[in-house]
C-alpha cells in the first residue's frame, strides 16, 4: 500500500494567499494544478518500487526480508518500460517517473500525455517534469534511505510560471 506521507504545496500556498488579495486563481493556474492532481494521482496508484510486491508487503528492504529496493541510480524505467513511441502506459512503480519530461518545450520532445498514453487535450503549451528520489533518512520511520521517496512535480504554464509539487511516498 502506498500512502502519501506530506504533500508540500508551499508555492501554491503562497500563489494562493498572493491571489486572494488579487480575486482568484487565473485559467491557467487552475489547469495547472489539476493537471497535478491528476499525475500525482497517476503516481500514487504505483507501487513503491520495481522490487515491491502488489500490495506492497513485505517492503522491498533487506530488514523486512523483502527483496532489496532498487538501487539510487538505478531509478527510473525499467527496460522495455519505456514504450515506443513514448508513453507511461508500462510505468508499474514509483520512480519509472523520473525524468520524466513532457510538454511545451521539453528537453526529451515527448508530447503531454494522460495515463492511457493519448495526447492530453486543453494543455497546450503546458509542461510537466518529474524527479524522484529516495528521501527516507530524513523520513520519520527507520531512517533507512529506502523507507520513503520524493516525487518533484514541476507544471509549467504557458507563460512560464512554474509551480512545485513535493511529495513523499512511504515504503510498506
Ligand atoms: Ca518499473
């Protein structure tokens, strides 16, 4: 099971309290936080890790008698989970989304998707990127490394104003 342990919304807290004195959220910030929502939903329905069983016990950790979790730089996609053409449709854990990059003026070209691997319609010129990393030595479990990962969400807008989307996603 995957649970969300903080969501750090500390650049839409603040956009938010700068929008109530200015009305309301513009069109565009709007679009750009549920694009959010829906990719972290997207993130959250993952296992933990490649080596995680379904339903995610025992932990993928030596302690626990699981399989070992990934290593660091082993993060990302599997091979033959990047399809082609692109698209996450083979995505099964967490940290597949690292390096993801999408959208208007992305550094891998990839078009904006939704889960099923179609062009997501009503977001032009929007981008999405994603890095994932362990971040349970300052989780407050174990203080494995692998106890936990961040998901760093960036959604660019059209007129290039990014907003930050972190999350930790814990490991049981
Ligand atoms: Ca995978």
């Amino acid at each position: 099971m995957i649970a969300i342990l903080a969501v750090a919304l500390t650049t839409v807290t603040s956009m938010l309290a700068q929008n109530t004195l200015r009305g309301a959220y513009t069109y565009d910030e709007t679009k750009a936080v549920e694009l959010a929502e829906s990719i972290i939903g997207e993130i959250r329905s993952k296992r933990f890790d490649e080596n995680s069983p379904v339903g995610g016990v025992p932990p993928c950790d030596e302690v626990s008698g699981g399989s070992a979790c990934t290593i660091s730089v082993n993060l990302g996609p599997e091979a033959g989970e990047t399809a082609s053409p692109y698209s996450r449709v083979n995505f099964d854990d967490v940290d597949d989304y690292d390096g993801v990059d999408e959208g208007s003026g992305s550094s891998t070209g990839h078009s904006l998707l939704d889960v099923a691997g179609n062009q997501r319609p009503g977001y032009q010129n929007f981008r999405v990127q994603i890095a994932v990393s362990y971040s349970g030595h300052v989780a407050p479990r174990s203080g494995e490394l692998t106890d936990s990962k961040k998901v760093q969400l960036t959604v660019t807008q059209p007129n290039g104003e990014a907003l930050d989307f972190t999350f930790h996603v814990a490991n049981y």
